[in-house]
C-alpha cells in the first residue's frame, strides 16, 4: 500500500474525530489562515480600485516599509506600546493568581450548590459586552449622577470628574477587566482541580496535612502545566490590547488617552480619519510577529528548566 492509500485509509479510521474538528477547521482556514496573504498590504499603499479587492491589491504601489515607519514615528508610539504591555503584563499576572485563588476556594466550598451558584455568578461578566459594561461603569463614574460621587458628598468630599482624570485609570481598567474575565477563567482551572486524583489529598490528610499544606504540596503542583500553557498563551497576545475595554469603557475620552491608548484603539482611530489601511495591516503583522516571537521565546525558557511544562 502506498503513501496514498495509507492517508485515505488513516482518514476513513479517524473519520468520527475529523468530523468533529471539521467546523473548526473550516473556521481557522477562512478566519486565520486565507487572510494572511493580505498581509501583503502592511507593505503597499493600497488604494481601492474597481476591479475589486484582489485587483486592488495587486495595482496598489509597494512601499515597503514605510507603513511601519508612519506608525512609529509619532509621539504616541511610546504611549501605546507602554500602554498595551503593561496592562497586558498586569491582567496577565493578577488574572492568574486571582483566577487559581477562586477556583481553589470554589473547589472547598462543600455546599455544592452553592458553589454553583457563585460560579454563575461569577461567569456571567464574561458574556456582557463592553458596551453594556461601558454603561455599567458609567452609572458608578458619572459626574453629577454616579454612585461614587454620590457617596463622597455624603462624607462632605468633592465629586472627581472621572473622566477627566487620567490618573484614576489604570486602577480603573484593571478591576473592570478583572472582574469581567476571573470567572470565565477560574473555570478552567476548577475543571482542572476536579481532575485531581482524591486518594492524593487523603493521603495528605492522613499524613496531617492541612488544607493550606495540601493545596501547596498537591493542587498547586498538579496545575502548575496548565497554568504555564495558558500563561504562553497569553504571552502571545501580550501586543494585542481588548478593543472593548480601551474604547467603550473610557468612553474615547480624549483627556484619559495617555492612560488608555493602545494599539488597537490607535489604529482603529488612525483608520477611522485617514483611511490608510496599508498602517493599520502594518499594525496587525506588528503585532502578530511580536507575538510569536514571545511565545517562542516563552517557551523555550520553560522548555530549558521543565520540558513537561512547555507548550511544544
């Protein structure tokens, strides 16, 4: 039997497992993988033409690199890149710290049921969109009408222009963005910690250890795969900044941009006055390649001290 024959014959033997990857398959050929041929633009002037997109592409003139020397070039190319990482490098050290602490309290509570019930709740921020969530806020921080102040005056202080004051920020986006993503990400790790062997903790019990000892000597080791990957993970992204977050809950306040401005509130507003698509494909590979350099980079790290732990 040929090479041939034998991947059709590997095919027909996995075909219930590749119909079951086949969707999202589909989605990353069409999603991810056929746009990247138009990374061709980051390196043109595009212009659009009426023959179509294709025709657009190929007539627009080559610039090389000058899409990246319009994005760096500015004075807010400091900002936004100082901007996107730290906040990045923040959600990503207290997300994971806050998001383990919850899945191994969640995990010792014994009333199930009412675990359950905070795990929902918890959850449900996950799938309000920024926009709802951009008016939730809103309510805590408005002037004249929101909560906060609200309850300064009662305690005899001035109300704080929110959205004025730049400094109050960077607290601000932290908590929302906490809040908003521990749940959703708690829940993998609580998956994680019912896996866990229970002769392991009975064991330690017999042994006299207490809940702190065993979460130290069991739980903590027993995750400490998964939370590498999904810290490269994150890693990866650490250039890409939520849209959602940077844009809708300051509102585009114009005052809060040297706190708030990220890559990707940049471009879209670059986008959105002067139209150059060729910078804002410049952003996009920008991005990407930095971000495959990092989690490259990541891993071998993780690979050289502990190769069980790394992602490949």
């Amino acid at each position: 039997m040929g090479a041939i024959g034998r991947f059709f014959k590997n095919i027909m033997t996995n075909k219930a497992m590749l119909l079951m990857v086949l969707p999202g398959a589909i989605w990353f050929l069409f999603f991810s993988y056929l746009p990247m041929f138009g990374t061709i633009i980051a390196f043109k002037e595009y212009r659009f033409s009426r023959d179509g997109f294709l025709a657009s592409i190929f007539n627009s003139e080559w610039v090389g690199f000058d899409n990246f020397k319009f994005l760096f070039s500015t004075n807010d190319a400091y900002i936004i890149t100082r901007n996107t990482v730290l906040y990045n490098f923040v959600f990503i050290v207290l997300g994971l710290v806050l998001s383990v602490a919850l899945a191994i309290v969640l995990s010792e509570i014994v009333n199930k049921r009412l675990a359950k019930v905070y795990q929902t709740g918890m959850f449900l921020p996950y799938f309000l969109s920024w926009v709802i969530v951009g008016y939730f806020v809103f309510s805590f921080l408005s002037y004249d009408k929101g909560m906060l102040n609200q309850i300064l005056g009662w305690f005899g202080a001035e109300p704080i222009q929110w959205y004025s004051e730049a400094k109050y920020w960077p607290i601000i986006l932290t908590l929302v963005s906490l809040w908003k993503a521990i749940g959703y990400n708690s829940v993998v790790y609580l998956a994680a910690i019912m896996g866990i062997d229970k002769s392991l903790y009975e064991a330690a019990m017999i042994d006299g250890a207490n809940k702190w000892q065993q979460i130290k000597a069991i739980t903590l080791p027993m995750l400490k795969p998964l939370m590498t990957i999904l810290t490269l993970l994150a890693i990866g992204r650490i250039f890409y900044a939520d849209f959602g977050l940077f844009y809708q809950v300051p509102r585009d306040s114009g005052t809060l941009y040297s706190v708030t401005n990220v890559i990707d509130t940049y471009v879209y507003r670059g986008l959105k006055t002067t139209g150059e698509i060729g910078m804002t494909t410049a952003a996009g590979l920008y991005q990407s390649v930095v971000g495959f350099v990092l989690v490259i980079t990541s891993n071998y790290i993780v690979r050289k001290y502990d190769k069980d732990n790394a992602l490949f």
